[in-house]
C-alpha cells in the first residue's frame, strides 16, 4: 500500500520535523483532527482569516481619518 497524493489543487509545504511531531502529539490528545494535513489546513486558514480581519479592521480606520 503506498502513499497517494490527493487529487485536485493542492501544494506541499515544508515543516520542521519538530513541529510535525508537536502537531501529531496534539492530534492524538485532543482526536479532533484526522492528520496533520487537516491541522495545518485549518490553522492556516484561521491565521489568515485573523490577518485579513485585522486589514480590514485598519482600512476602515484609515478611511475614517480621512474624511
């Protein structure tokens, strides 16, 4: 049985082993995630998020000082 990739739009990322093995030790703690890939997917995307709202948080601050 080997590995397969996933089909559709992904792309690799690379992560020091270390942090791998902290991420897989928290998997087994908490079951909430069912691989490492599901992990770094979500906390990706919820940094991402916090990003873009805090963009858009100061964009509309700015605007107001324009006015």
């Amino acid at each position: 049985m080997g590995f397969e990739m996933p089909t559709g739009n992904y792309r690799g990322v690379t992560l020091k082993e270390e942090l791998v093995e902290r991420v897989k030790r928290l998997i087994e703690r908490v079951k909430t995630y069912h691989s490492v890939a599901e992990f770094v997917s979500e906390a990706v995307r919820l940094r991402v998020e916090a990003i873009e709202k805090q963009e858009k948080l100061r964009d509309e601050g700015g605007d107001e000082h324009e006015k």
